[in-house]
C-alpha cells in the first residue's frame, strides 16, 4: 500500500503543491486515473483555500482503490450546487460527484474531513 500525507498552508499556490503530492504518491499508476485524482484533489483543496480559509492536510492511500481526503479545521458543510451558466464557480463537488467513484464528508470536532476514492 502506498500512503502520504502532507499539510498545507492556507495559500492558493499550495493548490499545485497537493496536486504534485498526489502525482508523486500516484506515480505507476493509470495515466487518466492519476490526472483524475490530480483534478478532484484540487478542487477540494481549493475549497478549504476560497471557503474554510484553514490551513489544510492532504492524505492519499493507495491500493486497489485509492482514496484521497482532505481536512480542513473550517466550519460549515460543503454540498454539491446547481450553478447557472453564468457562473463561475460552484461546480468543484460536482466534479468530484461525477469523477469518483464514492466521496462524502466527515464532520470533526475542529473542521471536516472531503474524501472520494477512484480505481
């Protein structure tokens, strides 16, 4: 099994240094799968940048499956959203809805755990 997990300032340019991490961690698997990863794991983090504003670790476990979750210490409970198309944002979980396999939320004491898992 490989695993990694890192912790991350609360900066948009941290956005590339996750989605290296999961290139990294990733390494020898499926080209699309680890671009996917790559993708939905930028999302997140991008989240936990514009919304919970919290500094944010990334952890990635790789087998069979691979899983990768994000935490954040930020209140509130990330939901999938219908933008229009006039919009610019709002379709990160939706991407992550459509890409992964399973995902979900996990409230903690301080904050919340995103996770999805891809094969």
């Amino acid at each position: 099994m490989t695993t990694a997990t890192r912790r991350f300032a609360c900066r948009p340019t941290e956005v590339r240094a996750a989605r290296a991490l999961v290139r990294e961690t990733l390494d020898g698997h499926d080209a699309e799968l680890i671009d996917a990863a790559e993708l939905m794991t930028s999302e997140l983090v991008s989240n936990c940048v514009r919304h919970a504003q919290t500094d944010f670790e990334v952890r990635i476990s790789a087998q069979d499956v691979v899983r990768v979750e994000v935490r954040d210490s930020g209140e509130g409970t990330p939901r999938v959203l219908s933008p229009s198309a006039r919009e610019t944002t709002g379709r990160g979980l939706r991407i992550v809805e459509a890409m992964s396999r399973q995902w979900g939320v996990i409230d903690q004491p301080a904050g919340k755990v995103v996770w999805f898992t891809i094969s």
